[in-house]
C-alpha cells in the first residue's frame, strides 16, 4: 500500500532507540527524509542514522536535549534548514520517575514535567509556526495508556501523559483551519529500553519473566517497539487524512483490565 509519504520530510524525538527508533524506521521505509533527536546519540554503524542512511534516504542526527526551550527550538529551525521544510513531527522523546504520592520530589517532578509535556509544548509551537504558511503537516504525539488507568509510583507520569492528550486537543482545533492536523497514539507495556528500566523496580530486570503482568495483558505478551511505529507511520499518512484530535490505543488490550475471575485454560476454550 502507497501511504503517499514518500519525500515527505520527518522530525522524531527520542529517535534513537526503543519507539521512536522504530518509526524513524519505518518512516524511513516508506521514502521519508529523517531526522531525529536525542540526548543521547549512538556512534558507529548499528546507530539509527547509519541504519536510515542504509535505506537510502537522506537522514539527519541532532543532539538535543527537549527538556531545554532553546535547545527544542533550535531542533526544528536545524530540521528545517537541512531539508528545507517539516511535514511530520513525531513527539516521542519521554522519562518515567517513580515515585509514590508521599515521596514526591521536586526534580523528578520537573524532569517528567519538562521532559513529557513542555517539550512538546515546545516543539510543536515552533513546527506550526512553519506549517501554518504551508496550509499542511502532521503532528503526532505520543502519550500513554496510563492515562486511562493509574498505576502505582506513576503519578507524575500520568500527570504529563494527561497533559499531552488535553493538549492534543487545543492543537488540533486550532491547527485544524491551516489544513494541519494532531493526533495522540497510546502505547501500552512496550519492550523497550525505558519500559525496561521503569519496570524493573516492580518486577526485576526483566519484565516479560513475570506472569502477573502479562496475565493482566489480553493479548498475553508484551509489545513490540515496530507495533507502536506502524500505527504512528500509518496516522502520518494520506490514508487517514480525515483523522484529527484522535487517540489510538495500542497495547494489547491492557487498558480493558478485566477481572480475572477465571483461569486462562477457561478464558481460551470459554468461546470455543
């Protein structure tokens, strides 16, 4: 299928690994000029930037740290100096800090804050100065399905995760009459770096060893960094031109959290 986003230039934060490796990835594989941004760039040639250019398309690596205004908005304004304009932004980058209600602190809360919501306050004000002249772009931003149920220690994450879906909203509206359109996507429990390191107080280095927690996911596993970049890639594209101030939901059936009230044997033969 022609998603009709060949050419079509690519900002992603957090790119370098886990999520946002992926849609780099596969923005990439649909023809896409790249670039993405991270803290913390990888060298040599199993770097996302070597694999990209390995695909054929023009990519670019920018070392930026999103929790920083200035630094945010000297990432779009380099994007756009190298390639000439900004169809696609993907706002990815995030932290988790674990922390219960009581234990709260000051720089934890404003790391997850600055990291998960002021950048991407941020960056998008920046991106839609340049799209709204253009009268097109798309902008992605990724939050959570902790939004829709809360988790022990995660407070402040749910907090910057909530933030991200009301302001989805306010952008979408607004962007709305210069042809722009927003989305928000929600990942679940992915198998990534930073759910890896976020799960590990709860249930040890690692996560799919405990049956608790997949017994709690319908789909019994865990997701894959490619399941979340395919959705994300698919939204960008004109395939779904339509869709604006929506959230899709990808985790497996997480978010339905049923009452195990019965074995899984029964569950698997219950409709058979």
């Amino acid at each position: 299928m022609d998603l009709g986003l060949r050419n079509k230039t690519v900002l992603i934060t957090g790119g370098e690994r886990g999520i946002g490796r992926a849609i780099a990835l596969g923005m990439a594989e649909e023809g896409c000029r790249v670039a993405i941004a991270d803290h913390r760039l990888e060298k040599g040639p199993h770097s996302t930037l070597e694999e990209l250019k390995s695909k054929g398309v023009e990519a670019l690596a920018l070392s930026v740290d999103v929790r920083r205004e200035n630094q945010a908005v000297q990432m779009v304004a380099d994007t756009i100096r190298a390639f000439g304009r900004l169809d696609v932004f993907v706002n990815n980058a995030g932290a988790v800090r674990h922390e219960p209600v009581t234990k709260i602190t000051t720089d934890a809360y404003r790391d997850a804050l600055d990291a998960n919501l002021s950048a991407a306050i941020w960056g998008c004000r920046e991106v839609c100065r340049h799209m709204i002249p253009r009268r097109q772009g798309v902008i992605i931003l990724l939050a959570s399905t902790i939004v829709l149920n809360p988790g022990y220690k995660e407070a402040v994450y749910r907090i910057t995760k909530s933030g991200i879906r009301a302001y989805c909203g306010t952008l979408a509206l607004e962007m709305a009459p210069y042809g722009i359109r927003a989305c928000t996507v929600s990942p679940g429990i992915t198998d990534t770096p930073l759910s890896r390191t976020g799960l590990e107080p709860f249930f040890g280095a690692d996560p799919s060893n405990e049956p608790t927690l997949l017994g709690s996911i319908p789909l019994g596993r865990l997701g894959r960094p490619e399941e979340v970049a395919s959705l994300v890639v698919f939204l960008a594209s004109e395939k779904t031109s339509y869709a604006t101030g929506c959230d899709v939901v990808v985790d497996g059936g997480f978010s339905l959290r049923p009452l195990i009230l019965v074995g899984q044997d029964e569950i698997k033969e219950m409709n058979l």
